[in-house]
C-alpha cells in the first residue's frame, strides 16, 4: 500500500513524501518535488518489489536516476567537456531526467531503457522530421556516461544495464565519404594557391595534411593565449618541435599533430610575416582577436576547380581516405583524426582492402613459403 502526503518546503513550493509499505518487505519512503514523478515512483518501485529486483546494494536504494543527473551536471560536465558540449548535453540529461528521473538506481534495467528507446523513436526535432538513429543513439551515448560515473566514480550501482550494448539500438546509416580524386585535388591546389585571400592556401594545405578539423585548424596560436577560448577547439603552432598542440578537441583530449612537408613551409612562411596584432596563425581582417571566415573564397575556389558537393569537413574525409590507401590501418587513421574509438573509421576499410591483402600474402608467404 502506498500513501502520499503533500508537505510544504521551506520555499513555499509543494513536497510530496510517499510511502510504500507491503508485507514482508522493508517500508519504502522518497521525496519528489512533482506528484506525478511521485505516482511513477510508485508504480515502479511496487513492481520492482513483487518481481524481487528492489532490494540491493544500500547506494543504489538511496539515490534516483535524478540524483545521477544532477552530480553528474555539477561534477562531471564542467571538468570534462567544452561549454559548447556541456550546452549540447544538458537538454538531453534533461529528457532523461524527466523521463526515469524518478526512478530508484537500484530499479533500472534494460526494460526501461528499451521503454525509452522507443519514445525517442517517436520523438521529433525542430523541423517536425522522426529522430534519426545518430540523434537516438546521442541520447544514449549520455546516459551511459551518467551510469559508467555511477558505477565507476561514485560507487551508486555494481553495474549498468547499458553496458555491453544490452539495449538494441538503431543502426547508423554509412557515413558520408566524398574525398578529392588526384585531378580534383590538383585543381583545387591551383585554385586555392591564387585565391584573392592569401591565407586560404597555406589553410587548405595545413587541413589536408593533417586532417584536423576545420575548427582545430582556424583556431590555432602562435603562442598559448592568456585567455584560452572556452567554446571552441584550439592549438598552438610549435615550429621549433614541428608539430602542433591541440590543448582541447572535440573529444576533450589533447593532441599532437605533427608538421610535415608543404604544411610546415607554409606555416613557416606565415611565421615569418604574422601580425603583431594578434596570436592567431589564420587572423581576421575586420577583427584580429577572431579566426578568418574563409568561407567566401572556399566557394570561389571550388567554383574556379570545377569541383560540386565538397565541403571544408570533405577536407579530413579525403585526408582519411589517402591513409587509408597508402596503407595505413583504422587503428593509425583514428589516432591521427583525434577519434577515441574506430567507430568513425570504419567508413574507410573499403580503401585499404589492398594493403590488408598484401598482408595477409605477406603472413602466407612467411607461413607456407612459396607454395
């Protein structure tokens, strides 16, 4: 049987204190400042008993999911990610708190994420368009941050009902790959090289050797700022060690990106004439403090190349797939993009089917000799 009772907090605003009690088990008591998370709280926790799952590890019985969410907002978002994530991936920790917020961390299963799998699938964006799969699985990917800070920094729940891909998800669809063939990218080369915009060369040839983003890439110094961007990517050129610094990524790693080739003259060059007004490699014109928007003489460029459906991102896709054809492995191309794991990779196994046949006639070879 279970009771709520309406109390007033110290602020004037409702409390509701429910409680649970049923023969044989222990009572059951919470505190929710809504009465419908209070009811849902209710429904859950009485079925979570009959079926025996209620009663485990003393933290998980003392925290809800709403608990999780606001540690994890307070402790763990500012520390770990940009405050252009953090902007990001709190309306998402807000759906779900909304959602199971109620619920006890000792009551979740893979029951209930795959309950709330189904309404992001019914769920749409601002354009009124069904939730995509990328988007489904971004909700996800949160909340298993949230559960692996419970079970691994804080010690709420032994572990997490997502872990090891417990709840089916939607497939992703392949990822787009459109790379510069040889005269594609020999015309873009000459196109960017007499550019009215002087600096849309050495930027182009800086992207395409490294492959890093077009955000790492604008946003590079020639020595650390005092006052380091909080919303974005950003690096330092270090040509006295050839290489690069990302001190903060996409992916809240640091990174080094070597310099090779045409890209270090380049950036040499420019090292020779930068501006005293300003730190950054690729300066605005109207504001020095600010990163060029190349974007005006990019479309002239590939106007003059002949070149359709390219975009500055393509940039790191064609870097990717020229590794990929040179022989280097998913594992190599996913440490020089700055990706944590080979998901994002896989895109491009197709372009090394040769070097993986030359391999494995290599292991044979080895093995068998020459029959």
């Amino acid at each position: 049987m279970a009771t709520i009772t309406e109390l007033t907090a110290k602020d004037g605003t409702p409390r509701y204190r429910v409680e649970i009690r049923l023969k044989g088990y222990p009572t059951q008591r919470a505190t929710f400042k809504r009465k419908t998370d209070a009811k849902k709280w209710i429904a859950s926790t009485e079925s979570a008993i009959r079926e025996n799952r209620h009663f485990k590890t003393s933290e998980s019985k003392k925290h809800t999911v709403a608990d999780a969410i606001d540690k994890y907002s307070t402790d763990i978002l500012p520390t770990r990610y940009t405050a252009k994530e953090q902007r990001n991936r709190r309306p998402i920790l807000s759906w779900w708190k909304n959602e199971i917020g109620y619920c006890l961390m000792s009551d979740l299963t893979t029951a209930t994420f795959a309950e709330c799998r189904d309404k992001l699938a019914k769920k749409t964006n601002n354009s009124g368009k069904p939730f995509a799969a990328d988007s489904i699985k971004k909700y996800f990917l949160i909340m298993k941050s949230v559960l692996k800070a419970c079970v691994i920094d804080w010690l709420w729940i032994e572990q997490s009902p997502l872990r090891d891909g417990r709840v089916e998800l939607p497939e992703l669809p392949a990822g787009r790959v459109r790379y510069l063939d040889e005269f594609e990218r020999e015309r873009l080369i000459k196109a960017c090289k007499v550019s009215n915009n002087p600096l849309l060369y050495p930027a182009f040839v800086l992207a395409l050797s490294t492959g890093m983003r077009q955000g790492e890439t604008m946003n590079l110094y020639w020595k650390e700022p005092a006052t380091p961007p909080i919303d974005t990517a950003w690096g330092v050129v270090h040509l006295d060690r050839n290489c690069i610094i990302l001190h903060q990524t996409k992916n809240g790693s640091k990174r080094r990106v070597p310099l090779i080739g045409l890209a270090l003259a380049e950036l040499q060059k420019l090292g020779k004439v930068r501006r005293l007004d300003s730190a950054l490699v690729f300066p605005s014109y109207k504001d020095p403090l600010k990163p060029i928007d190349l974007k005006a003489s990019w479309l002239v460029a590939l106007n003059h190349a002949e070149i359709d459906n390219f975009r500055w991102h393509d940039i790191r896709h064609t870097t990717a797939s020229y590794l990929a054809m040179n022989g280097a492995s998913l594992a190599e191309i996913a440490e020089i993009l700055g990706h944590k794991t080979l998901q994002m990779v896989k895109r491009y196994a197709h372009l090394s089917d040769g070097h993986v046949s030359s391999v494995i006639e290599s292991m044979n070879a080895r093995i068998f000799g020459g029959v």
